[in-house]
C-alpha cells in the first residue's frame, strides 16, 4: 500500500512538472512570436521644434537610411495617417514648424517610414488617435480622423 501511494505521488509529481514545461514552452513561444510582430521604429530620430519656418518640404526627404523633413505637425500627421487635410482636427495651425532627422533600415518601405512616424509623433508629441471614425464604427476599415 506505501508503494502504491509513492508512486501517485511520484505520477502527480510528474505531470505538475510536465504541466508546468509545457506552460513555459507555450510562455517562450508566445513571447518570440510577439517580438517579430512589433511595429517599426526609426533606430535614432531627433524631434525639433524650429524657431522659425523653415524650408518646408511636402513630404519626408529619404537618402538611403536616413530622413530628414521640416514641416508643420498638421502636414506630418496627414502623411504618417494618410488624412486629407479636413481629416485633421486640433493640429497646430499657428505655423509652428517641426524638424524630423531619423536613422532607419535602407530596405525600409514607404508603409515602413509612416509606421515609424506614427510612433515618433505618438512618442514624442502624445498624439492619440480615436478608436472610431467620424460615424462611430470602428470596423468599417476607413482611415481614421485626428
């Protein structure tokens, strides 16, 4: 009868350990699988407020991995969301202009560079955007307004 209770004990014992592997294995998996899904960020980017309007560019000026862009913050916005400009509600319209210079991967693609602006302008700026369009859903897959 001890020998029986030993080795239940010894079988419970096991599949605790084996449940508790396998929680860490489903852990460590989940967690690499996130990683590769991470959005992408500049490596180095500066943020500037200018002190006065500089040479205004309409959009991101790229050579190879670098970006450089002076605009106003409403522009910026436009183009890191896709908005026309009626989209965009509170950006700054008193002239304020803003420098941009970023170090990225060379390979990186146009929808790449926006994705990056968006989480330096988010980042840096606290720029939050709406769950829900101007009609209230969220799942209609129309772009959102600011």
């Amino acid at each position: 009868m001890k020998q029986e209770h030993g080795s239940i004990f010894l079988t419970i014992r096991m599949l605790a350990a084996l449940a508790m592997l396998t929680t860490s294995a489903c852990v460590i998996v989940g967690s690499a699988g996130a990683q590769t899904n991470a959005a992408p960020e500049f490596e180095v980017a500066s943020l500037k407020v200018l002190n006065g309007p500089g040479v205004m560019s309409l959009r991101p000026l790229r050579s190879g991995g670098t970006i450089r862009w002076d605009a106003p913050l409403e522009l910026m916005l436009m183009h890191a969301y896709h908005l026309q400009r009626w989209q965009v509600l509170g950006a700054d319209r008193d002239g304020t202009f803003y420098s941009i210079a970023a170090k990225m991967d060379p390979s990186a693609t146009e929808d790449d560079v926006r994705l990056m602006l968006r989480a330096l302008l988010s980042d840096r700026l606290r720029i939050v955007l709406p769950q829900q369009n101007l009609w209230g859903d969220s799942g209609s897959g129309s772009r959102p307004r600011l």
